[in-house]
C-alpha cells in the first residue's frame, strides 16, 4: 500500500491535482444517499396508505399502490448502484473484500457493467410505469382518466427506446470484449 502512495506522490502536480478530482464526486454520491433517504420516507407514506386504505379502496387500486412501492424499490436499487458501483468505480475501492454483505455484483464492476446495470434497472421502472399505465387505459375517454392515447403511445415508444438502447450498449460491449479477447496480448 505505501508503494501506491508513494506513486501518487511521485506525480507532477497537474496530473496529481487531475487525478484527485475524482474526489469532487464524493459530495454528489451523498447526495444521492440522501435522495435514498427520501425515497425511504416516500416508501412509507406509501405503504400506511395502502395499510390504512386497504379495507376501503378496490383491487385495482390496491394492485396500483403496489406498483408504486415496486417503483421506489427499484429506484433505490438503482440509486445503491449508482452510488456503490460509481464510487468503487470511479473514486476509490471500498476494499469490502470477504466481507459478508458485499454485493455479489460489486466483485467484477467497472464502468462497462454499470452502464449495463443501470439500463437494465432503467428499463425495469419505466416497465413498472408502463404497467401501471396499462391498468389505468381502461379509464381512457372517461373524466377521471389520467392519461391520453398519444401519452400511452409515447410511453411505449420511450421505454422500446430504453430496451433498444441496452440491447445497443450491450452490443458495443460485447463487440469491445470479443476485439479485446483477439487482440495479441501487449497491444493497445
């Protein structure tokens, strides 16, 4: 370990200071943990209504409320990705090496799996949304409908983007690992 401190050390001042910048997105993952935090209270808002209601409102509003506590699940999921996965990425290691709550993920992350990871998760929501948007298409034409045909339309097509966009990325990275695998050992 002294040796790596040593080789920072070593380093000119303007790649020293370029490469400790890094540090300037600590501040921007506590954000986000406190965003978590938020959805936490969100989460339970949530869930005393569908518990305080339950006996009053109907399935579909049930199933409805569900959802919704799916959606901020998968949110907060998405959001310990991010943080987990960009600080170890991008800042420092948390050296959680044997510990026994590590994600099983965390093991072989780099900023090639997080993108997929997060497009992945970023279809998951917008699924979620289209579900619930789907329940609620009985309701179309009627007063107390929430949604149009052209909203459900683009709805659609927004979350087939997101799909063709992580099938792209997962592409791109499965064509960068086949190159990397038959590129001759040494070269760039």
């Amino acid at each position: 370990m002294a040796k790596n401190t040593d080789d920072f050390r070593a380093l000119r001042p303007l790649p020293q200071l370029i490469f400790g910048s890094r540090w300037l997105q600590v501040p921007l993952y506590l954000g986000l943990i406190v965003a978590q935090g938020v959805y936490v209270v969100l989460f339970l808002k949530e869930l005393w209504h569908l518990v305080a209601s339950a006996a009053t409102i109907g399935e579909q509003q049930i199933m409805l409320i569900v959802l919704g506590l799916i959606d901020v699940v998968m949110i907060s999921n998405l959001l310990v990705m991010v943080i987990v996965g960009g600080y170890e990425t991008f800042v420092s290691r948390l050296h959680l090496k044997g510990h026994p709550d590590q994600p099983e993920w965390l093991d072989h992350v780099n900023a090639s799996v997080l993108k997929i990871k997060l497009a992945l998760a970023i279809i998951g929501i917008s699924s979620i949304h289209l579900l619930r948007t789907f329940i609620e298409a009985g309701n179309l034409g009627r007063p107390e409908s929430t949604y149009t045909e052209a909203g459900i339309m683009w709805q659609t097509i927004i979350h087939t983007i997101f799909i063709l966009s992580a099938i792209g990325i997962s592409l791109v990275d499965w064509l960068q690992a086949a190159q990397m695998r038959h590129r001759p050992h040494g070269s760039e």
